[in-house]
C-alpha cells in the first residue's frame, strides 16, 4: 500500500509540473512581430573613396508582446533612422561578411533595446532578424 500510494503521489505531481510547464509556455509565446517598411537602403563605408557602397537590407523586430505593437509602431520613425544610422557607420568589411553581418544585427538590436528603454520605459524589441540582406561595393 505505502509503494503504491507514493507511485500515485509521484504521477500526480508529474501531472501537475507538465501542466505548469505547458501553461507557463503558452503564456511566453505571446511574441509578435513588424517589418521595417520599406526596407532599409542605405549608403556604408566603402574601402574605396571612388566607389560608393550601398546595402538593402529588410528587418523584421520580435516584439516581446503582442500588447507592445502599437507601441512599436508608434515609434517607428525611431526604430527605422537606428537602424540607416547603424548601416551607414559600418565599414565594408563588416557589411560583406557573415560574422560581421552578426555583429551588425547584435549592435542593431543593443541600440533598438536601448532608444525603447529611453522612450518607453521598458525593452519592447526582442530580437532582430535580417529576411533580405543584399549590398553592392568594390
């Protein structure tokens, strides 16, 4: 009787943590997301001084909650002149390869979290993603 009454008492609070678990990440995914429209197109430092180099580039933001969007929208004029003002300060090297890609998207996205802390009062940017990254230069 004892084995039997803790194997019940162990299933049941199996039962009980997976619901918690499902409920909490129900809860967590609440995320949503908005496009930099229209894509961001800008100039970036070339290693030529006779060519110019220029990067086209969409960007999507992970809202941490669907509640924020509104409050991303309202702020877009913000969210898209960070975004050029990243671009255009990047060198060449940076914008062509791939880790440099990832830097560019990290420093986006340190900047993005910081101007809405400034504005809002809270992070409403989670993540930045990069759908369309194109750029021409020497």
């Amino acid at each position: 009787m004892p084995k039997s009454f803790i194997l019940h008492c162990l299933a049941l609070s199996t039962l009980l943590l997976s619901v918690s678990f499902s409920a909490q990440a129900q809860e967590k995914s609440q995320f949503a997301y908005i496009g930099l429209e229209p894509e961001i197109v800008t100039n970036y430092i070339s290693d030529s001084s006779s060519k110019l180099g220029y990067v086209r580039v969409q960007v999507e933001l992970m809202i941490y909650d669907v509640d924020q969007l509104e409050i991303a929208e309202h702020h877009m004029p913000l969210l898209r002149s960070t975004a050029i003002e990243i671009f255009g300060q990047q060198p060449a090297e940076k914008v062509k390869s791939l880790k440099g890609r990832e830097d560019i998207r990290l420093a986006l996205l340190k900047a993005l979290k910081e101007h809405m802390k400034q504005e809002t009062g809270g992070e409403v940017v989670k993540n930045v993603i990069f759908t369309k990254y194109l750029y021409q230069g020497d």
